[in-house]
C-alpha cells in the first residue's frame, strides 16, 4: 500500500511551542513496511499490548476516522485523512482488540489532541498499521535527547529545553508530522519533527501550542533552559535525526 507521506509536507510552520512561523517546503519522504501479522491458531479474545524497547507500531489513517474512549461506546472526536497542516494523520499503536481467530477489530492509540496523553480506540478498518523501529528519549533536567533503532542506542547529544515559564512537556509521546523550513537558517534550522505533545502554558497559541524536536539559529541555547517548550537540536545532529524518524516514532520525555 502507498502511503503519501506519512507526516512530511509543504506548509506554513505553525509550532505554537516554538513561538515562530515558516514557510516549508515538501520533500521525499521514506515508505514505512506494512505490518506482517503472524498468524496463530487460536488467541485469546481482548486486548493485547502493543510494542516494546526495540519495535513500536503506528496507524495511517485510511478514511474519516472516530476515537471512542471504549470500543462500541460513543466516539469523543474525530479525525480526517489529514491534519489541520494538511498532514496525513498518523496515531502512535499501543494495543490491538483481537477476536479469538487472532483479527484485530480494534486498535487502542495515542491521539495527538488535548490534553497531553490522550488515547482512545479506533477502528481496524478504518487504519492502516506499520512497525516502527525508532524510539527517542529526553531527559529534560540533563538537557539530553537519545535516539533508539531496534533498540540500539544510535544517537546522543545535548538539546535546549523550555524555560521555567515555559516548560518542555513530561509524557508519553509520538512524533505525527514531519516539516522541513523553506530557509534552513532560520529559528527551525533545516526541520522540525512535530511531536504530540502541547504546551501545559501556551494555550491561546496557534493549533492549541504543540511542540516539535527542531533545529536552531541559537546554537548558544544547546544546553540551556530557554526555548517555549520545544527541544532544540544542533542542525547537523537535527538533519541525522530527522533523516532517521518516521512518523509514528515514540517519543518519551522525562523530567
């Protein structure tokens, strides 16, 4: 199956945690794998865990799709085939609703909206799921952001963190859009990786203040407590990590 770009197009830079707009650009994006499922005689009916340290897995929207708190019960929102950024919408997978023939009916998910955290479930018919090797860590208070394949540290370095009046988020998170800047040298650097997660101050920004893993035209702010809740990035180590995330990636940030 043909997936457009799963998180990579031309649009106006609107990373409210970040506090400046862009123009950007479109560019070639990687395909993702589809997921292979194994086929087993028999499985116990309900909900199954999804993913682990080495393997994460991530839903592509196919149709208008609704999040359900419960499976069956009444949907809370809804979601199109692309985002507000004309984004292809991507959900982070944490778990599967099998049948006893071992068929998903239902996929629980992350959702990237309001508040910080939020999931719900889908429909299987209504997604498309693909394996996702890639994990990113941040550790905020050592200003630190590590980049996992298959489990295997691959990538080290030191990042800018939110300021004490507006702190980087803490959670659970996954990376649903990918943006590259139409000028590599201005505040995003050559890209920003959108992640899921809102600011908890800047609320009245633009699209409710969502943060992004971003490059910098501050290289003196790596290190520092100093950016609107975004994570900063030297730009060569930013161009490394973008080449190397598809959207669906989990992110975790811890304090």
């Amino acid at each position: 199956m043909n997936v457009r770009s799963s998180g990579l197009v031309a649009l106006a830079l609107l990373l409210a945690g970040c506090g400046v707009n862009a123009d950007a650009r479109r560019a070639p994006q990687r395909q993702p794998k589809p997921l292979q499922v194994t086929k087993a005689h028999a499985c116990t009916p309900g909900l199954r865990r999804l993913g682990s340290s080495r393997v994460a897995y991530a839903a592509v929207v196919q149709r208008p799709v609704r999040a359900y708190r419960r499976p069956g019960r009444a949907g809370f929102a809804r979601f199109g085939l692309e985002n507000v950024n004309r984004v292809e919408t991507v959900f982070g997978v944490t778990g599967a609703v099998l049948t006893r023939s071992c068929r998903a009916t239902w996929y629980h998910v992350q959702l990237p909206m309001r508040p910080n955290g939020a999931s719900g479930y889908v429909r299987a018919r209504d997604v498309w799921v693909t394996r996702v090797p890639t994990r990113i860590e941040v550790d905020v208070s050592a200003r630190r952001l590590s980049f996992f394949r298959r489990g295997r540290l691959v990538l080290r370095a030191h990042v800018a963190v939110g300021s004490s009046a507006t702190p980087t988020p803490y959670g659970r998170f996954y990376v649903n859009q990918r943006l590259i800047p139409s000028n590599p040298n201005g505040p995003y650097g050559p890209g920003a990786i959108g992640i899921s997660a809102f600011s908890n101050v800047l609320t009245g920004w633009t699209q409710g203040g969502p943060v992004a893993i971003h490059g910098t035209d501050e290289p003196w702010s790596i290190g520092r407590a100093v950016s609107n809740g975004c994570i900063r990035l030297p730009n060569a180590l930013l161009r490394r990590l973008f080449r190397a995330t598809p959207a669906g990636t989990p992110v975790v940030v811890h304090p």
